[in-house]
C-alpha cells in the first residue's frame, strides 16, 4: 500500500525541504483517499453482481423445470 517514510528521513536538511515534505504527504493522503473510494465501490459493485448472479441462476432453473413440463 505504498512506501513507509519515517520522519527520521527527514531530519537531514540536504534530503527533504518542506515544499517536498509537503508533496510526499498529499501523495499518501490522495493514496489512500483514492483506495477507499475505489474499494467501496468494488464492494457495491461485487453485491450487485452476487444479486444478478443468483437471479440469473433462478431464471436458468425455472426455465429448464418449464422444459421438463412440456
């Protein structure tokens, strides 16, 4: 789920200024804003194809007890 940066990283001034700091930090936020959203919509969207899945199965099973009848 990303890199792991440790604040120690940051304590050399010829490593990291703030401005960079600042743009690790809003990178990892947007990350993980951007995974939740992403996987709540893999839930709904997994939920909506197990009710069509079970739909499908019921409508392929009523249709074949319908053959068997004729």
């Amino acid at each position: 789920m990303g890199e792991q940066v440790g604040a120690k990283n940051f304590n050399n001034k010829d490593y990291a200024g703030d401005e960079e700091l600042l743009d690790i930090v809003n990178d990892f936020i947007e990350e993980n804003v951007l995974i939740g959203v992403i996987n709540k919509f893999i839930g709904e969207d997994t939920e909506y194809l197990k009710v069509k899945d079970r739909e499908i199965r019921w409508l392929a099973a009523k249709a074949r007890f319908r053959a068997i009848e004729y």
